[in-house]
C-alpha cells in the first residue's frame, strides 16, 4: 500500500473532516519549513557577524540583521551619535522579530486546532454509530464505519498536533536565541566600536 493509498483511505473513512485536518497540517508546516529557513539563515548571520572576519558571505549580506546594521552606519555617517542610531537599531530588531512570532503563532493555532477537528470528527463518527445502532435493521458496516471515522479523526487530529507542539517550541526557542544572541553582539558592538 502507497502513502497515496492510505491517505485516499483515510480521507474515505474520516470523512469531510479529514480535508480540514490535512489542511491545517500542510499550512502549519509549510509556515514551520519557511520560519526554519530564516531562523537558521539569521542565526548563520548572526554567527558571522560575531566572528572577526572582513569577508562577509552572500547569506550575511541578505540578512536581516546585516541590513540593520547598514542603517547603523548610515544613521551614524549622517552625525547621530552612537548610542542613539543603536536605539534605532533596537527598535528595528523589536518590530522584526515578531514577525517571526507572528507567524509561528499562527501556525501554532493551527496545531491546536487539529486535535478539536479530530474530537468533532469523532462525535460525528459515533453519531453515526447511534444512527446505525437505532435502526431496526442494524447494520454492521454502518457501525463500522462510525466507529472508524470517530478513530481515524481522532487519530490524525493527534498526529497533526503532537509533532506540531513540538516543533513550534523549538522554533519559538530559537528565535528567541537569536534576539539573545543579537542584543549581546549589540551591547559588546556597542562598547568596543565593532561596528
């Protein structure tokens, strides 16, 4: 049986639910995959930023933070004082990273969504059950069906979720690294004129 098979199957047996279910999986990963990839492009930034060298890589010069500290030096070419093109900077940094948050709170919503889909499918699975039960001619393939709706819901909703959890955090961990990890560089740019 192909990936294809069971996912035809399980869409069969779940029912409608199942569209949504598959649905909110995809777009929380697809938001995941796509903060992954700049978080660890900033973080790689950021490392090369705290590394003396004078040959910065193309990857650091599409980075968010390197064009924020293109407009330090700016700010600092056209006579603002130090200390305050470095406020600029913060506040430049406060307004991106929630971005980031933004958009992993989003697909966190989405996580926690699944389970509850999964749950409404399975009290339409064992209304189908009682549906099937009440009637004078019981049907086994009827209670069947129920029953396997109100477990395969359930069991995706679970699945959708539980890695979703998971990955978020470590995402929200890292982007909170990296705010860490920047306002250090900062502080230390500041006090010794790195910049």
């Amino acid at each position: 049986m192909t990936v294809y098979d069971s996912v035809l199957i399980a869409f069969k047996e779940g029912g409608a639910l199942m569209f949504w279910l598959y649905a909110c999986s995809l777009i929380s990963w697809l938001i995941f995959f796509d903060c992954l990839m700049k978080v660890l492009a900033e973080k790689k930034a950021i490392s090369e930023l705290i590394k003396p060298t004078d040959s910065k890589s193309r990857l650091l010069k599409q980075s968010v933070f390197y064009q924020y500290i293109k407009d330090y030096r700016q700010l600092i070419g056209q006579g603002i004082e130090p200390a305050k093109a470095m406020k600029e900077l913060s506040k430049k940094i406060d307004l991106m990273i929630p971005i980031f948050e933004r958009r992993l709170s989003l697909a966190g919503t989405l996580i926690q969504v699944a389970p509850l889909l999964g749950l409404l499918g399975t009290v339409s699975g064992i209304i189908l059950t009682f549906d099937a039960l009440r009637d004078s001619q019981i049907s086994n393939n009827l209670i069947a069906h129920g029953i396997s709706r109100a477990l395969y819901t359930t069991e995706y909703g679970l699945l959708i979720a539980i890695p979703g959890l998971y990955v978020g955090l470590l995402l929200f961990r890292m982007v909170e690294r990296i705010r860490i990890q920047f306002r250090n560089w900062l502080r230390q740019s500041l006090h010794g004129n790195v910049l």
